[in-house]
C-alpha cells in the first residue's frame, strides 16, 4: 500500500505529520536560541549567533506553516474515534487555530521588529527585506508584543501537549495516533 500524502478522513498524510513533528522541532529550536542567549555577554560573538538562529528557525516556522495549512486544505480532516463532545471539538478549534496565529503571528512581529530596528533580516545566509521603516518606538512596542505573544506561546503549546496526552492515555481515542508516523 503506497503512503498518503494528503489526509483523509482515516489519518493524516505523511506531508501532515512531517510538518507537525518538523515544526514542533523549530518551535523548540527557535525558543530555545533565545531563552539560552542570555547566558552570553551582550555584544559577544555567541549572543548574537544564538539570535540570527532565533530569527531563522522562526522564520523557517513562518514559512512552513503556509505549506502545512496548504496541506491541511488540500485533503479531508480525520474523524477522532469516539467522537469528542462538541463544546471539547469547539475548545480545539480555537487552541489550534491560536497556535496557527501564533506560527505566522511571531515571525511576522520578529521581522517587522527588525525591520523597525534598521537591522537585517537574516534566513540561511540570505537577508530579507524590510517590511518597515527604521523607527525604533515602533520596534520598542512591536517587541514588547513579540515577547508576550511568545510567553502565551509556551501556554498554548502546553496545553496542546496535555490535551494530546489526555486523548492518549484518559479518553483512549485515536487522536494522538493520528499524527504518529506510521511503520
């Protein structure tokens, strides 16, 4: 039997689950970069590779997650078995929809910030434009957003973690199994 890419209403194609797991990898990477850059001195060679890392494992997030909802139109959703509650269905719409916002939302306010800064936009050695005059008020509260939108960042992802492993091991259905790679 030749592996899916596309989703059906059985389980999600192999293109689906490949960027789930992949993006998941970046998130971590891109959050780690930045949480772990403070340990170096401002102005040392090491902080400022730690945030070109930021910027482009966020920047890879943003656009990967165009070809992940491309993904996601492109075939059916797979049913949960038993079906959820409707208010339970309802609850992970808006989580997943919150965490789609954020995975195009924090690039975009991390490449306007730059932009705002008069810095460069880097991704794999390649600069991006500006999107954004140089103004630094603007950076100042851009920024201020990027940093509380990446803080409720960590709240999300957590209750997607616990929500996957309630499905797991309390309720028993096959959502979980639905994202696993197959053998």
């Amino acid at each position: 039997m030749a592996i899916q890419w596309k989703n059906t209403t059985l389980k999600y194609g192999w293109l689906s689950i490949s960027l789930h797991w992949i993006m998941l990898l970046l998130i971590v990477a891109t959050y780690t970069a930045m949480d772990i850059k403070s340990i170096f001195p401002k102005g040392s060679s090491g902080r400022e590779a730690l945030a070109i890392w930021h910027y482009t494992f966020g920047l890879s997030v943003f656009c990967l997650v165009w070809l992940r909802l491309s993904a996601r139109q492109a075939g059916d959703t797979p049913v949960i078995e038993p079906a959820m509650p409707a208010l339970q269905a309802l609850l992970a719409k808006v989580v997943h929809f919150a965490l789609y916002a954020l995975m195009i939302g924090l690039p975009l306010l991390g490449w306007l910030t730059l932009s705002a800064r008069g810095k460069p936009v880097p991704i794999f050695g390649v600069e991006l434009p500006a999107l954004i005059g140089n103004n630094q008020e603007t950076a100042k509260w851009l920024k201020e957003i990027h940093e509380s939108l990446a803080t409720a960042g960590y709240f999300l992802i957590g209750l997607h973690v616990v929500a996957a492993l309630y499905h797991q091991f309390v309720k028993r259905d096959n959502t979980l199994k639905l994202m696993l790679p197959r053998r």
